[in-house]
C-alpha cells in the first residue's frame, strides 16, 4: 500500500485543503504546518523524494490532521501528546502496511 494523499478531506462538516510548498514549510521551519484560516495542511514537497523510507511523510501528515482535529474540535491537548499519538499512529501504520513512497 502506498500512501495517497488527497487534495482536501473532511473533518466534520470542515472541508481541510492540503497543498505542497517548501518555501512556505521552510519559512515556517517545519515538515507541514495546519492553518486554521485557509483551513490548510501544507507540506513539503521535498518529503515525497528525500525520505523514502523513514517514515516522516507519513508522521507529518498524520501529525497535521491531528493538529486539525484538535483545532476543529477545540481539544484541549498540549503539542507533545500530538507528537506522541502522532508517532504511536504512524508506527501503527507502517505495521499495517502504508508506505510513504508514493510513485
Ligand atoms: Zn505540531
């Protein structure tokens, strides 16, 4: 299985874009960011070529839909137990197959 990440999906009635950019994710100095105003998760291009087995692309895009969950949902959560649930579901994952190479 190899990851496809869609163009947008729904939380809730919330329809997130997700759009590629490195320069935007370079100036944030960060994988992926959420923004709440666009309603946007951008991630970096360059994950899709640089780390073709190490799992980041697929930990920051789950890391940035659960950034936009607990926005939506007004959760209250601190940053590390996103980091924390993000890896235990990126780990769980990989378990079940999803690769993060997506030719
Ligand atoms: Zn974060």
């Amino acid at each position: 299985m190899r990851l496809k990440i869609p163009d947008q999906f729904p939380i809730g009635p919330h329809k997130v874009k997700i759009r590629w950019s490195n320069a935007d994710c370079e100036k944030e100095d960060a994988y992926g960011y959420f923004k709440y105003g666009p309603n946007e998760i951008v991630l970096r291009e360059d994950l899709l070529t640089t780390d073709p087995s190490g799992g980041l692309l697929i930990e920051t895009v789950i890391h940035e839909v659960l950034e936009a969950i607990v926005c939506h949902y007004d959760i209250e959560m601190t940053h590390q137990t996103i980091q924390t649930i993000g890896l235990a579901m990126t780990m769980f994952a990989q378990r079940i197959g999803f690769e993060d190479v997506p030719k």
